[in-house]
C-alpha cells in the first residue's frame, strides 16, 4: 500500500533527524532552504539508478513555497516540498522523487492527482489535467535556459490581480508547476520550459502562467 503524503513526511523527517547532521540540525548551522533547481542534478542521477537509464525532467512541483521561491527541508509543520518529475521514453511513464535533507533524493507518494486538488479554479484544473497528461511522453530539454523558482516568484508580485487575490486571501498559498512549454503552448518553437503559479485559498485560485517565450503573464483561467 502507498503511503499517504502525511506518513511519508514524518518518515522523511524522521530520517533527517537520525542522519549524521544532527549535531548541525540542533545548533542551527544548516539551512534546510532550497529553490526548484538546486537539487535537480541530485534527483537526475538516483532516477537514472533507480527508475530508467534514459530518465529526464518533465516537471517540477512546487508544492506551498515560501514568498522567496523556497521550500524548506527542515519544516516540520507543514507538507512544502519540490516534487521532481521524471520522465522515460523507454518506459512511457513518470516516476516521482523528492530531495531528502542530509541524504539522497527519494522516491515521492505524490502524484498528479495530488496537485491538482489544490488547483480551485475548474478551468485552470482542466488546462493543468492536459498538460499532465503530456508529461508521460515528454520532457525539458536539458539545455533549456530556464529562470529558477525565486526569478519566476518575482515577476508575478506587484501584480494587480496577485496583490488584490492575496489581499482578500492572506493566508492563502502558493504551488509553482515547471512544465515543458509545449505541454501548455502548442505552437511553441523551442521546447523550453515554462513556470505556472497558483495562488490558492480554501475555495479559489489564481493559476498564472509565465511564457518563456515571450515574457507574458496570462491567467490560465482566460485561456
């Protein structure tokens, strides 16, 4: 049986609390805050060990980052994570790993599913759906120029429509998707990749998504 997400966070926690860094843990010495990119190189080289040979990244999920683009490994009060999605053309399917602190990446209880429960807005659902459904089959080139999570954070605050959301939703939070930037435009010419947010309450969303391409902020709900 798969664990529930809640389960396996403990777990993880529990293992980086036994590791050898626990006397950097107690005096405060680690900073457990990483961005979307940092661990990828990490991830890349366990899922060609332990998923396929050919794996590649198709997606990065960002699950409740902090306003600087960060999650925190040593947060033990609440489920923020970068999820790593890797992709195999060999096994026509994705597995899922998250970084571990102290130790190597392992693999992750969450999927697809997962991350759109958080997504309140249907129409955006519907567009984040289909875009998941490419990610079996494709992936990010690897030599793809890509802003990292704290760079894509900064250019959507001080939007309008992003101060008025988390104004009328302050503890609202956020989730970051990297997806290839054809998995969500169709006609792009390079595949690069490009980052989706979504600012979310209990019961609605701001889902944005930041063309590579071309720069532009579009709300996917007006797609």
């Amino acid at each position: 049986m798969r664990l529930s997400f809640a389960s396996f966070f403990i777990t993880i926690v529990l293992f980086a609390v036994s590791c050898d860094n626990v006397e950097n843990l107690l005096n405060g010495t680690e900073d457990g805050k990483i961005t979307a990119k940092e661990k990828l190189d990490d991830v890349l080289r366990t899922a060609r060990t332990d998923f396929s040979a050919d794996a590649m990244l198709a997606a990065i999920y960002g699950r409740e980052v902090n306003t600087n683009g960060e999650i925190d490994l040593l947060q033990t009060n609440s489920f923020n994570a970068f999820v790593y999605i890797m992709q195999s053309d060999v096994q026509q399917s994705n597995e899922f790993y998250v970084p571990v602190f102290g130790t190597g990446p392992v693999k992750s209880p969450v999927n697809f599913n997962t991350m759109l429960s958080f997504v309140k807005n249907a129409t955006a659902k519907n567009i984040m759906s289909a875009v998941f459904g490419t990610l079996s089959t494709s992936s990010i080139n690897p030599a793809a120029n890509y802003s990292d999570s704290p760079e894509a954070l900064e250019l959507l605050f001080g939007r309008n429509d992003v101060d008025n959301f988390r104004t009328i939703n302050p503890t609202s939070r956020i989730d970051m998707f990297l997806v290839p930037s054809k998995s969500i435009d169709s006609i792009s010419i390079v595949n690069s990749a490009d980052w989706i947010v979504n600012f979310y309450g209990d019961n609605t969303s701001l889902v944005l998504w930041i063309n590579s391409a071309s720069g532009e902020v579009k709300n996917i709900a007006e797609l």
